[in-house]
C-alpha cells in the first residue's frame, strides 16, 4: 500500500513540474513553392452545409404555410 501511496505522489511532482515547464516554440511551418500555373479557378459556390440546407427547407415549409392559409378561407 505505501508503494501505491509514494507512486501516486510521485506522480503528482511529475505532473507539477511538467505543468510549470516553459512551453516549448512551435517548428516553423513548411513553405511551399510557388505555383506557376493553376489548371482550373475553382467555383466561387461554396458547398451547403447541413445547418443551411436545414434551415431553408424550414423557410420554404414557413413560407408554403403562409400561402395556403389564405385559401383556406
């Protein structure tokens, strides 16, 4: 049991000291060369995402709901 009890506490240095180390500076990010020619421009139309497509259909229910109560009188 004391075995357990000084590894648990050792471990609790260990984590201390890590936390209080200095963090260390990021590597520099690769460059990359330049590209002299691009094949194709990319379409300028982003892809829907799902929060967006979502809440379209909510709008297009809205607004068919909004145009039927009318007749429905």
């Amino acid at each position: 049991m004391t075995k357990v009890i000084a590894s648990l506490i050792a471990g609790l240095f260990a984590t201390a000291a890590f936390a209080q180390a200095p963090a260390t500076a990021p590597a520099a990010p690769e460059t990359k060369p330049a590209v002299a020619e691009k094949t194709e421009a990319k379409p300028a139309a982003k892809k829907k995402t799902h929060h967006a497509a979502k809440k379209e259909v909510k709008e297009s229910k809205a607004a068919e709901a909004v145009a039927a109560a009318p007749a429905a009188k």
